[in-house]
C-alpha cells in the first residue's frame, strides 16, 4: 500500500474535549452541547465527542458577551419573583 505524501501534508490529529474547551476557553460539557446543536463541528465516536483546531479556529466567538450576561442575570432575577 502506498501513501500519498501530500494527505499526509492536511492530517490533523483529533482532540478531545478538554483540549479543546482549553483552547476556546468553554466548560468542556458547554463544548460539546454547541456540537450537538451545530454551533462547532464536532465528532462523536461512541460517547466520545472529537474536535478538530481548525474547525475550533474557523467558528465565531464561544464566550458570552458582557450583555448577554446582564441579560441572563435580569432573566434569572424575574424568574425569582
């Protein structure tokens, strides 16, 4: 068998959840619930969820902007009252 040395050019190792909450900077459960409804690409393998860099590189911003939390915030006090 013979391998093609350009695919090896775009191989790109897979990480796991943790490595790649770290490089977004998310809980590694908040990760995987943007892949399961299709904010991030992810890759689920069983139970397991893999992410590619790339993939993380190429979405838009996963942190909650300052508005969005005084949003929650005010959203969660009304549920109080």
């Amino acid at each position: 068998m013979s391998v093609n040395p350009s695919s090896m050019d775009t191989f790109e190792p897979l990480l796991d959840s943790e490595q790649a909450a770290a490089l977004v900077k998310v809980h590694p459960k908040t990760l995987q619930r943007y892949a399961r409804t299709g904010l991030v690409r992810g890759y689920r393998i069983g139970k397991l969820w893999r992410f590619r860099a790339s993939d993380l590189d190429r979405c838009p911003p996963l942190t909650v902007s300052s508005d969005q939390l005084s949003v929650a915030s005010h959203h969660c006090d009304m549920e109080r009252k």
